[in-house]
C-alpha cells in the first residue's frame, strides 16, 4: 500500500514510473522486462489535461479531441486544491497560494496532528487518518484522470455511492476508480467493493433485457466464443459487457474453474482469457 508522504510526493514532484513489458519468446523462453522513466508530478499532469504516456507535460495531441476528459483534469485539479486549502487552514497555517505548495506544508504539518493506534483508521477516527482519506482520494483521482495508455473504462452502471448512472470511472490495470459526481474514489484496499457492485449490477441488467438487440459498433475487445445470447454477435453490448467483467475478474485472480462456473464459458475459453489478459496486463 502506497504511503501517505509518497502519494503527496507524486502529487507534487516528478516522479519515477516502472512499465513492465514482456519480450516475444526467444527459443521458447519469455523475458518480463521493466521500462524506468520520470515523469511529471500528477498535479503538472493534470493542469496539461493531456495523458501521461504522451510527449511530455505540454507538448503532446493530449485530449485535444476530448474535451470532456479536460473537463474532468481541471475538476480534479481545483478540488485537490480547494479540499487541501481547507485542511491547511483547520491546522492553523495561511494557505500559501499554489497547489503543490499547500500540499507540501500539509505533509510538514502531518507529524503534529493527533493519530489513533490502528494501522489503518475508517477515515474518521482520528486527524491523521481523515488527511490520510483525503490524501488518497486525491491520489486515486489523479492518476485515473491523466490516464496512462488507455482512457478509463466507463461502465454503464449507477455509482455505489451517489447512484448516479455512467459517472464511474475506473482503471482496471491499478485496480483503482472514481466517481466524477461525488468524488468519492476506491483505491487498491477497497476496490474489491467496487468491482462486486459492477459485477451484480451489470449481470442484473443482462438478465433484465429481453427487447431485440440494436447492436453497437464493434468494441476494442471481441471475442467469437462470447457471443449475445439474443442476436449471437460477439459485437453486441451484452457480449462486451460479460468480457468487460470476466477481465475485471481474471485481474482479481479468478481461477478458470471460477470463471466456467460464473460465466457458462468452456474451459478452453476461460484459459485462453486469462492467457490473454494476463499478456495484455504484462506488456
């Protein structure tokens, strides 16, 4: 689990990011290498509203063709800033007027507040652990907006929170996600509550439609041995839908028992996806 001074620290300065990537076999042998590069803080990331991955912090095609994913960066910039003013003032310092400095004095003043004996508190037990929750949200917040590689995924389902309908955002590579209406975030440690109410929720929806299928334009991922059990096209909402869950699962560590059992799959399917997505998650 990530520390509360690390998560200020790639908040406010550049910082190192491993990409693991895996060779193509050689002599039947494949090589899991890392890729080390630095990167700009995730406030500088979010104030260029364009993705990590992509030519440096103002230079690259960024969102440029998203206008709403640069609405989502500046959302999250100013409520990093407008939540981390208030914890400076409540602590009894003048908020120093930038960003990443008020987050810096914040991590400076973090040795005086009161903290509990749990390891980890509910987010109101105790000073430090309230900042802690902030803190975290922020972190989760920004590294699912500035996107690394690929946009996030927008399930079609109600916020567990709020119940507002497509307003998730979620990562499924740092296992991490968002809501953009009441900006509440699950991290790494609660993200298992997230993945459980898009998994009933979209199965439930599955079982309730029963009108004809106007089937959507191919998705990225398709596959022949998951077809719509209404029009039989592997193209279709449902079939992307169930794909889209049995990733979230094989990422989780389901098991190819688990997913036959789950999803009506043949147990050469169920390997093949787990084969597939475990290659895409290494590269």
């Amino acid at each position: 689990m990530t520390d509360l001074h690390d998560m200020i620290g790639e908040l406010t300065r550049s910082h190192r990011h491993r990409e693991v990537y895996t060779t193509d076999p050689i002599h039947g042998t494949r090589w899991t290498r890392f890729h080390n590069t630095r990167v700009p803080s995730l406030l500088a990331q979010l104030e260029a509203a364009s993705p990590s991955g992509e030519g440096g912090a103002r230079g690259g095609a960024g969102f440029e063709s998203r206008p709403a994913a640069r609405v989502e960066a500046l959302d999250v910039l100013v409520t990093i800033d407008r939540e981390a003013s208030r914890w400076v003032r409540m602590l009894g310092q003048d908020d120093p007027g930038y960003t990443d400095r008020c987050l810096t004095l914040l991590a400076s003043l973090l040795p005086q507040v009161v903290r509990c004996d749990l390891p980890r508190g509910r987010g109101t037990c105790c000073t430090w652990h309230m900042v802690e929750h902030d803190v975290r949200s922020w972190w989760t917040q920004a590294r699912i907006v500035t996107g690394w590689d690929t946009p996030a995924w927008r399930p079609d389902v109600t916020c567990p929170n709020c119940t507002t309908r497509g307003s998730l955002r979620i990562r499924l590579e740092e296992r991490c996600g968002m809501c953009v209406e009441c900006r509440d975030s699950w991290d790494p440690s609660s993200y298992q509550v997230l993945a459980d109410h898009v998994r009933t929720e979209s199965m439930a929806k599955l079982g309730q439609r029963s009108e004809p299928c106007g089937c959507p334009l191919p998705r990225p991922w398709t596959d022949l041995a998951v077809l719509c059990p209404k029009c039989g096209n592997a193209s279709c909402h449902r079939a992307t839908t169930v794909l889209q869950l049995v990733a979230v699962d094989i990422l989780e560590g389901a098991t190819s028992g688990l997913l036959v059992e789950r999803y009506g799959l043949t147990r050469a399917t169920a390997v093949r996806l787990i084969q597939q997505v475990r290659y895409q998650e290494a590269s």
